[in-house]
C-alpha cells in the first residue's frame, strides 16, 4: 500500500476545508456589513466609500422601536410570530400522520402521492394570489392574522409531508410492531414511539416550515393592512419616497432575523441530525 495515500487524503480534506471556510466567509460578509451599518448614523451609512472607522451609535435602533415618533414595531413582530409558529404546529400534526402513512404504512402509489405534493410547490405563488385574495374579501377576512397562519400550513404542508417521509422510513418498524402488540393506538405510536425517534427530522422540518413563514412577504403584503401586517411588510416600510434610510434598515433586518437565527442556533444539533437522516445506510 503506498504511504502517499494517507497524506493525499489528508491533503484533499485540508483543501476542502479551505474552500468551506471561504465560502462561509463570503456568505458571512454581507450579514456582518449589514450589522455593522446598522450601529452607524444615515449620514455614515450613505457615504460612498464606506467608512469602516465611522463612530458607532443607536440611533438606528432608537428609530426602529418608535423612539422618534414612529411606529412600534412590537404589533408586527407578535403577528409573524404567531402566524409562523401556529402555522408550523399545524403543519407537524397534519403532516407526521401522513408521513406515516406514506412511509411506515405505505399507500398504493405512495410515489405518486408524494409527487403530487412536490408538483404543488410548482405553481407560482402569485398566480393563486387573486383567487385568495377574492376569497378573503368576500369572507370578511382581510387583514386577518388567522388567515395568513391557514395559508402558510397550506404553503409549507408538501415540502413538509416530503421531507418527513424520508425521516419516517428510518424508524425501525420493529419497534412500531412491538408498540401495536401491546395495545397501542396510532395515536399513542405516533407519540411516543414514532416522533421521539424521528424527532431530529420533526425539528428540522419544523425550522424549515417557521423560516418559510416568517420570511413570507407576497400574501401578508396583499392580504394585510394595519391589525395583522408582519414584521417583512413592516421591514417594507422603511422604503419611502423620501429616499432609503439605510442604516434603520439594516438595524430593522438585523432584529427581524434574529428570531429566526435564534430558532436555527437553539435546533442546530437536531437540525444537523434531521438533514443528514438516511444519508449514509
């Protein structure tokens, strides 16, 4: 066996570890000047070129939380939040019990079934915006935060009914069949023996379907007004005709994607798990 291999191995990893740090770096920048203009004045933030020593402050934050008379934007952060975390619990419970049933239970032409999911996700979604956006005006439902929790369980129900039959056919059937022998429902399986068994593919579907959510822009720009608008409709805001208040906007998307941040730093293990899940047999 020649003794080159190893270091050629060693080599190749090395090299591939480099360019994952490059690339990380690069996807890392933006997010970094984001924050970083986000603690300079407007007048610091404008200038072209840059100024990387250009004196830090809070005025940015003091504008976006409404210290200079504007508005809060406590109203539109809660509304994104319960919509995306409504509409990403309605979402597990319609889609675990299917993703049994095309997984641990298979249907005839469960392929089929599953494509038919995926082909939903096809449609652009601005061509089903005027038919929702009729069908919330005659049924008095417009600017209705309950509303948009319905669409976004609709809109991410496929991708998720997808991604968790691949995390479901990983679960030993063994184990659901000793479960049935003593007694149990499927309710009780799908409880206690299916999801803590699954849990990490249920918690990175689960990340997936609240990022998807929360980032939603078209519908809750159309369908809201005042009462339910979301923190990317609020975030829109900031755009005027009296020009671009760059450096509130940067603080604005720096507090907007922080939950969102938050909820990928908390589930990372699980997310880690859920994604690799069924990658190596």
């Amino acid at each position: 066996m020649s003794t080159t291999a190893p270091w050629r191995r060693v080599r190749r990893g090395s090299s591939l570890g480099l360019v994952a740090w490059l690339a990380g770096i690069v996807f890392f920048l933006p997010i970094a000047w984001m924050a970083l203009t986000s603690f300079h004045s407007e007048a610091d933030a404008a200038a072209n070129p840059p100024s990387f020593t250009a004196s830090l402050t809070l005025d940015g934050y003091r504008e976006f939380f409404g210290s200079g008379g504007g508005a809060s934007p406590w109203p539109a952060l809660i509304n994104s939040t319960v919509a995306s975390l409504v509409s990403t619990l309605c979402v597990l419970l319609l889609a675990l019990p299917a993703a049994y049933a095309l997984s641990i239970r298979p249907v005839r032409k469960w392929t089929d079934v599953l494509f038919f999911f995926l082909s939903t996700k096809m449609l652009p979604a601005v061509a089903g915006l005027l038919p929702v956006y009729l069908f919330a005006k005659n049924a008095g439902l417009l600017d209705n935060i309950w509303l948009l929790a319905v669409l976004y369980t609709s809109m991410n129900l496929p991708i998720a009914v997808w991604m968790m039959q691949s995390f479901l056919a990983e679960v030993p059937v063994a184990v659901i069949e000793a479960a049935r022998v003593d007694g149990a429902r499927l309710p009780v399986i799908l409880a206690r023996v299916v999801a803590p068994i699954a849990l990490p593919g249920i918690a990175a579907t689960a990340l997936i379907c609240f990022i998807f959510s929360w980032n939603e822009l078209l519908f809750a720009r159309v369908l809201t007004g005042v009462v339910a608008e979301t923190a990317p409709v609020f975030l829109t805001g900031f755009i005027t005709s009296q020009g671009l208040f760059l450096a509130k906007v940067c603080a604005a998307s720096l507090v907007i994607s922080l939950p969102v941040l938050a909820a990928g730093f908390a589930a990372q293990d699980k997310l880690v798990q859920g994604l690799s899940l069924g990658a190596v047999k």
